[in-house]
C-alpha cells in the first residue's frame, strides 16, 4: 500500500443518482461525500445495490449525476467530461476484451482509440503482453484464455494509455486465489508508480490488504470511512468482516428496547 498522497484525485461532494422504474424513482445514491488522494487506493464497500457501480459510473463520466459536484484528476466530470476520460482507465465487472481478437490485437485497438500511432502502439502493447505473462498467449485468440487471462488483458488494454486514475469495479470476480494474487500484485505495483485506484470489491480480505482507506457505502450514503486498521478498531472487530456486518445489518429484534418502542408508542397516543 501506498502511503504517499500528492492532493486529492477523486473528489465527491453531495452525489445523488436515481433510476426510474415503473413504481416510481429508486433512490440509489443519496448525498456520498468521497476524497481520494492521488497515488492511493481506496476500497469502497457495500452490499449488492449499494450503489457501487452506479458510483463508478458517474465518476468515469458514463452516467450522469442528478446532483452534486465531482472532480477526477482535477477535472469536473459535468463540464470537462474528454478531460476526465483522458486521464482514466476503468475495469469494469464484466470483462470488454473482444474474443475473436487475439490478445495484441485487443491491446493495439486500444492504443489506436488512445491515438499513440502505429509503432508506438505495438510497442506499448507487447510491453503489456509480457508484464501481465501474457507474451506467449499474445498471438491466441482471447476465446482460448482461462477466465484468470481474460481478467489480466482486461487490465492490461485499461493501462494502454497510461491513465493516471484507475476504476477497479470487483476486477477479481471469479477469479481463483491465485489468479486474484496476481492481479493484486499489479494493483500494488501501479500504485507504487503513482497511479490511484478506486476499487470496488465484495471481498474483505481483497480490501485488508490492498486499501489505504476503506469507504462503506450503505443505503445510498459513506457511512464509515477510513484505513482498514482504524475501521477494525472503532467497532473493536478483529477483521473487516466483522465491521462491515456491523454496518450494514439490520437490526435484529434483540437490538431493540422494547422499553423505547413502549414510550414511543404512548408519545404517538398523546
């Protein structure tokens, strides 16, 4: 982990993001308050529909906030949406590596889209092949990589042009305990090279491990922040298991003061 911070890369201030459904708008995001110093990596938690994604997406400009003001790379997302996109890379949870390519071909698409000319893309894209051990594979097409291989290309064409922030939306998914290693030793070695990450993960051990600080997304709000270190001693939890279930639980009929909802009861006759 990164322990140097250079300024704030991400700044979120007051987001709101709702969805329109049939039985009216579903509030997802109601007010997240974030700073991300640059050269760091932030895990932000949460269970399934907490709003991880959708955070991810108005951050990295694909979808548009209902309020609230957010800055990437010294850039507002509204008004400076090219200069955003420009200095990111993003890893989505299902992988964008076209199958029918092969793994260079893949990496010298995306150093065309990111304008770095012919030679220079070849380049970049065989520096990629051998750093994620996927030289050999190269000339494969994608449709014969294991699902560990497949993740390491999808990181790999993220990194093509050398982005200074980085969305790592649950990039481990599915992978096995070896593959995930891998996967967080390069996360490690970005980070050592001044890249900021923001990840999202439902693993805790992934977050223990890898995060400068911890940000638990919970109906819509951060509702605890902080290094995994500091979180475990607050709620005096030997692991950032416990502390998150102790955020994010509902309160079982055991946590409630029958004597409480007695007065409250009488105070709503009055």
């Amino acid at each position: 982990m990164s322990t140097t911070a250079r300024g704030p890369a991400i700044e979120v201030a007051g987001l709101r993001k709702s969805y329109r459904s049939k039985s009216g708008d579903q509030l997802v995001l109601d007010g997240v308050d974030l700073v991300v110093p640059a050269g760091t990596v932030t895990a932000m938690l949460g269970p399934n529909g907490a709003g991880k994604t959708t955070t991810v997406g108005v951050l990295s400009t694909l979808l548009k906030a209902d309020a609230g003001t957010v800055r990437v790379a010294g850039h507002d997302v509204d008004r400076e949406p090219d200069a955003v996109r420009a200095s990111i890379g993003v890893t989505g949870q299902i992988t964008a590596v076209d199958e029918l390519l092969t793994g260079a071909e893949n990496l010298r698409l995306m150093a065309d889209l990111n304008h770095l000319g012919k030679a220079a893309g070849r380049r970049r894209a065989a520096e990629l092949l051998e750093r994620f051990g996927l030289a050999d594979a190269g000339a494969k097409p994608v449709a014969t990589y294991s699902g560990g291989m497949k993740r390491k290309l999808d990181l790999a064409m993220t990194l093509v042009g050398s982005p200074s922030v980085v969305f790592l939306d649950e990039p481990t998914t599915g992978l096995d305990p070896r593959s995930r290693r891998t996967l967080w030793d390069e996360v490690r070695a970005l980070v050592a090279a001044g890249t900021t990450i923001l990840l999202t993960t439902q693993y805790l051990e992934e977050a223990d491990q890898l995060a400068d600080s911890v940000a638990v997304l919970h109906d819509g709000r951060v509702v605890a922040e902080g290094t995994p270190a500091e979180l475990k001693a607050v709620h005096d939890a030997g692991s950032l298991d416990d502390v998150f279930l102790a955020l994010t639980e509902p309160p079982t009929e055991a946590d409630v003061d029958p004597d409480a909802d007695a007065a409250s009861s009488k105070e709503n006759v009055r």
